[in-house]
C-alpha cells in the first residue's frame, strides 16, 4: 500500500514559495498541494492562473541526487503519466522546457525552484506543477496564450484527489529511480517524449531577440541543439513554438 506523503492546504498564494519557505520542516518526498493559489508563479515572473478544481502541487526533494535540470524531466513526465492514466483520450506531449500539451493547447506547466542555504549552498528541489483539470472553457479563454483542461478537451470532470494520488505515485516512482542512478534513462524517455528532431521551431531568447531553425537534438542537459542559418545553436532556455505541432510520430 502507498503511503502518501501529501500536506493538503486550502488558499496560498503559491505552493512552491510555501514550499520553500517551509523546506525545514516537510519532509523528503512530500507533495504540497492547494486548492486555490492567489499568486501562483510562472517563469520570469509570469502569473499561472489559478482557479479552484485543479492541481497545484510542489514535490519536495532534499539534497542533490541528481542535476537541478534534470527535476523538470521528473515533473514533467510525471504530469504527463498522471494526465494520460486518467484520460486516456487525451493527445498529450512535453513541449520543451517545462510544459505539457494538449494538442496544440498548454494544459500543464512546470516550475522547480532551488531551495538554498545562507551561502548558497545548494538544499534541495521544488518541483511545482499546474495542471488543469476542471477548469471550463470561458476561464480558459481569459488566459493570454492557448489554454486547456481535462474537463475542455472530454466535457468529464475529473476527481482531483484522485488524480493527486496518481500523480504522487508517478513523481515518487520518477525519483526514485533518478536517486538510483537512472537518470539517463529518464533523460531519454522524457527527450522521446518531447519536440521530435526534424521539426522546424521559432525560439524566443528574450523580448527583442528571436531564432528560427530546425530541431536536430535535445543534448543530455535538456538544451535544444537547433542548426539555423548554418550555425548550430544551443538552447537551455527560453520559450519555442512549433510549426505544424499535431501529429507527431512516437
Ligand atoms: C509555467 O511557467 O508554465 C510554470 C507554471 C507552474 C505553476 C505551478 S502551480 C504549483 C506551483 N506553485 C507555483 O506558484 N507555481 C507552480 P511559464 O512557462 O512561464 O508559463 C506561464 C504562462 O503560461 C503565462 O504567462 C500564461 O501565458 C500561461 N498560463 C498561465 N496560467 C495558465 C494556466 N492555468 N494554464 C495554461 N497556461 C497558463
């Protein structure tokens, strides 16, 4: 029988900051999650919409079992295995760095913070993940880029403390087997999930600056290897979009 580490919390404002600012005292292997975050946190500052009826988790991981950019592969795929195992109909797919996708559509996005002591020593991971399950197609619509949920995609509600239960049972198994030394293994399931080589991509570097190429690889530290222009160029972060982003072949 799995014993579930979850500490259940109604409104925060986010899960990861509760996350780090309770690391201390939660123990190795605990899912936080909440019912609603009133300041729930993207990359680079960006707001992730937080209604009531849906995921907003952050697994805690102490010490360094492995590299910092390897526990969104984790998240990521653990996300991925939740949302398939409990709507099978569904078109799911990494979309590099952090996020997974519906079609052509976010569902869920990922974001681990490093929990550090006063000299910057490296104490653990938070892996925060945003999954929408419940919410409906008019609160979706409000969301500045294309947006879904379970709920849009099949019109079925789905039981979030059920999905909770699948998703920790996914992230403890993802972490354990990364903590044995099989963090390679995950790098290659969660590259063959991802954006397949071929594909031609446009990358946002930052506000003025913007590349397009074709995907040759992802490298064994998650960076994008794009050749564009005769040049080969390495990405470990940013935002891409994809051309022609439905039918991939697994
Ligand atoms: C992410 O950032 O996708 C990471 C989101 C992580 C959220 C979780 S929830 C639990 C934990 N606690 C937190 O405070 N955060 C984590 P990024 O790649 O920067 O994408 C943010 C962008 O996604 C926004 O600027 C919007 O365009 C879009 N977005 C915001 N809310 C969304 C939602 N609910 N569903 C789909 N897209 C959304």
């Amino acid at each position: 029988m799995t014993d579930f580490k979850i500490k259940e919390l109604g409104e925060v404002d986010s899960t990861n900051k509760y996350a780090l600012e309770n690391f201390d005292s939660l123990e190795d292997g605990t899912l936080v999650t909440a019912e609603t975050q009133t300041a729930g946190k993207g990359r680079l500052g960006r707001k992730w919409v937080s209604p009531e009826g849906n995921v907003y988790a952050s697994y805690i991981i102490k010490g360094t079992p492995f590299p910092h950019y390897c526990a969104s592969w984790i998240a990521g795929l653990a996300a991925l295995y939740a949302l398939r195992e409990s709507a099978p109909a569904l078109d799911v797919w990494l979309k590099w760095p952090n996020d997974v996708y519906c079609g052509e559509k976010k569902i869920c996005g990922v974001l681990c913070d490093a929990k550090t002591d006063s000299k910057n020593q490296p104490l653990g991971i938070v892996l925060g993940i945003g999954i929408n399950l419940n919410t409906d197609k008019k609160t979706l619509d409000l969301i500045d880029k294309p947006a879904t949920s379970v709920y849009a995609e099949t019109t079925c509600a789905i039981n979030k403390n059920d999905f909770v239960k699948t998703l920790y049972k996914k992230l403890t198994e993802l972490y354990i087997s990364g903590s044995h030394f099989e963090i390679d293994k995950i790098y290659h399931i969660w590259k063959g999930e991802n954006i397949p080589k071929g594909r031609f991509i446009e990358a946002v570097l930052s506000e003025t600056k913007t590349i397009t190429g074709i995907l040759e690889d992802i490298g064994p530290q998650g960076e994008l290897i794009i050749s564009s222009g005769g040049n080969i160029v390495k990405l470990y972060s940013g935002d891409v979009s994809v051309k022609n982003i439905t039918n991939f072949k697994r």
